[in-house]
C-alpha cells in the first residue's frame, strides 16, 4: 500500500473513532433550530447566518405565528419581515432572501420546498450549508456535510482539512465519512465546538477526543489558546 493510501486509510480510521466517541457523548443531539415545517427550518437556517441559534429561536415565533408558510412569507411587506428579524443581524439582506426565496417556492415548487439539492440552490440566500441543513433534518436526506464555523474550526484542529473554504472543508470530510453520517457528524461537531473546542481559549483538558487530536497531544492545558491552535494546523 502507498504511503498516500496508508494516510488517507489512518485518518478514515480516526476520524471513525472521533465520531463514535460524539455520538456517546452527545447521543441525543439535533437540530437546535425550532420549526414546524421544511420552510420554516429554511428561514430558520437563513436566519442563523452570523447569528446564535438561540437568537434566532427569539425571533421565528412572532415570524411564523404572523407569516407561517412560504406564501404568507412572500407576500408580506419587507418592513414588516426587516422589523421582525432585525435582532439576527444583516437583517435587510435577510428579509429579502427570505421573501425571494418564498416566492420563488411558491411559483416553481408549488409552495413546497424542493428535495433537490441544485433546487434549493436556485433559491435566494441558499448555499450548501443552509441545502445540507433542510434536507438532513426537515427530509432525512445526506446530500452532503454541513460545514458552519464550528464544524470547520473543529475540522481544521482536527488536522482532517487543511482548507478553509467551506466547500472544500465539506469534500474532504465527504471523502472520510459515510454518507449516512454527515449530517451525524456536523450536528455533533457543533455540539462540541459550542461546549468544549470554542474558538477561544478551547477547554483541550476537558476534551474527551484531545488523544485523538493533533492539537490536543500537543498542546498543555495552561497553553491553550487560539494563536497557537492556528498556527499549528496551518
């Protein structure tokens, strides 16, 4: 075997036991996002861009109870939708993709959000990541790896990428994972990123995957921080 295959076999392996071991330590870990319907997970997810998923809980409540599917959300007034997301940040830009992405749902998809990754791509303010999101957790779909700022940071430090791009974060880790656990391995990765491998200061002492880790072996716990993370996954 060549040493090229004998790498890419290792970090296979590795990568599998990181995943075995965020499944036992996050076993119940789902979308943290709140919707009722495929729609309303894609505003959910649009929303969430640079903004906490718990902001953004704030907000769709009043959303949804005024604008509840796609045709009310395409209709409604862009004052009235800039105002009700206005706390998640860019919200202009927000309220307009929500609202051309709701029309055009209405128009070609028959108010219905399409299962079809190069569909919800033809959607305004719709990349992979938000794709990934909808068809994982509103139609148990795995087009793909959905990479956020936690699943590439982590992704990174785990020395499974060395890229920063996220579509090219997400091939690379579509190459080490099985198809039926990318969405298993983002969620739980965010998960672990939020509780644990924060981009600051991340806990490496209290980490239950630092033996797997490159950053984790190499870095003491009283010399943890960023910078030094940074340089040495570059």
């Amino acid at each position: 075997m060549s040493t090229n295959r004998k790498k890419s076999s290792s970090k296979k392996q590795r990568t599998h036991s990181i995943l075995v071991r965020l499944k036992r330590l996050y076993p119940d870990a789902t979308c943290s996002l709140t919707y009722s319907t495929p729609v309303q997970l894609l505003v959910a997810t649009i929303l969430s861009a640079q903004c906490t998923d718990e902001r953004v809980n704030k907000v769709t409540p009043e959303l949804f109870r005024q604008f509840p599917d796609a045709e009310s959300l395409g209709n409604a007034p862009i004052e009235e939708l800039e105002n009700l997301v206005r706390s998640t940040g860019f919200y202009r830009n927000k309220a307009k993709n929500i609202k051309a992405a709701c029309q055009k749902i209405v128009k070609d998809f028959d108010g219905k959000v399409p299962q079809k990754m190069e569909e919800l791509l033809q959607l305004r303010g719709v990349a992979r990541k938000t794709a990934n999101v909808v068809m994982a957790h509103a139609f148990g779909i795995n087009a793909g790896v959905t990479v956020d700022t936690h699943v590439g940071r982590l992704s990174q430090r785990l020395g499974l990428t060395k890229h920063e791009d996220a579509v090219r974060i997400e091939r690379d880790l579509m190459k080490l994972l099985p198809q039926a656990d990318w969405e298993n391995w983002s969620i739980r990765l965010i998960y672990h990123g939020r509780a644990v491998c924060k981009a600051r200061n991340p806990a490496c002492e209290e980490c239950e995957i630092a033996d797997l880790c490159p950053i984790g072996q190499q870095i003491s716990p009283q010399n943890a921080n960023i910078d030094v993370i940074s340089s040495a996954v570059r």
